[in-house]
C-alpha cells in the first residue's frame, strides 16, 4: 500500500512540474499582448488626451491585466514622488521589479526598457512613435512566443508524467 501511495506520489509531483513548465509558455504570449495593448492605450492617452505620463501611467495601471499593471502604477507612482526619478529610470526600475514575476523573457524585456529611453524626452509625435516601434516588436515576440508555445506545451505536459511513470517503473 505505501509503494502504491509513493508511486503515486511521484507521479502526480512530476506530472505537477511538467503542468508548471507549460503554463509558463502559455502566460507568455498572453502577457505579451496585455503589454501591446495597454501601450496602445498609453500611446492614446498621450496623443489624444494629452495626459501627463505619470498620471497616464497610474491610470493605466488601473485598466490593464493585473499581472503587468504593477509596472506601470510602479512606474508612474515614482515620476509623481517627485525625487529626481527620469521616465526612463522609474520605467527601467518598475520592470526590473515586475517582469521576473511573469512569463517574459530576456527579449521582451529588452524592447519594453528600449521603450523606456524614449519616454518624457521628446514631444508627444515622437514619443508616440517609440510606442509605436515597441507595439511592432512585441507583435514580433508574440509570434515567436505563439510557436514556442504551439511546440512546447504538450511535450512539458506529457513529460512530466511519463518521467514520473518512468521514475517509479525504475524504483519498483
């Protein structure tokens, strides 16, 4: 009975790994788009609205997926606090913060700090074409994530499982 109760055990653990390895690669894309979109709600809010960053951040942050919001209310709470923060700093140090706690990688988060060196220092035509560029690369990262995800899912799925299986054949 505890050997069946073991095996078990080791199957459903390894199986559970296998889940959380996978999950991640169908998170990616998602955050991915969250991210274009919410920069095209920030490109709107600059241009037509004329929104002062800080405050089109903060309001953003309210109206975007939760899991990427924390960056742009970070982000936007240190340009209010008014300590000498530049765009570019309080963007970089709210990513740093939040982007290991998604599915993004390295590239991704590349783009979005290149995004970052742009934003507050020039006029709103210019800053609105830095979003643009970033929403054209991420749509390129969507993509690759998509594939990624496409080839990548099930295989984690099923090999959590069948290394638990074949775990437990070679301990039994």
């Amino acid at each position: 009975m505890i050997k069946i109760l073991a095996a078990f055990t080791v199957i459903v653990c390894s199986g559970a790994i296998g889940l959380i390895i996978a999950k991640q690669y169908s998170l990616r894309p998602i955050q991915l788009r969250n991210f274009q979109f919410s920069l095209q709600m920030l490109a709107t809010d600059i241009s037509y609205a004329a929104i002062p960053l800080p405050e089109a951040l903060l309001s953003l942050s309210k109206k975007t997926d939760k899991r990427i919001a924390d960056v742009f209310k970070l982000a936007g709470e240190m340009l209010n606090s008014r300590v000498g923060y530049t765009a570019d700093e309080a963007w970089e140090y709210a990513l740093s913060q939040i982007i290991p706690k998604t599915a993004l990688k390295s590239a991704d988060q590349e783009i979005l700090i290149n995004l970052g060196k742009s934003l507050g220092l020039s006029d709103r035509e210019d800053q609105i074409k830095h979003i643009q560029l970033a929403i054209t690369q991420l749509e390129q990262q969507i993509s690759i994530a998509q594939s990624e995800k496409d080839k990548n899912e099930k295989v984690w799925k099923y090999l959590g499982f069948c290394t638990g299986l074949m775990l437990v054949i070679f301990i039994i």
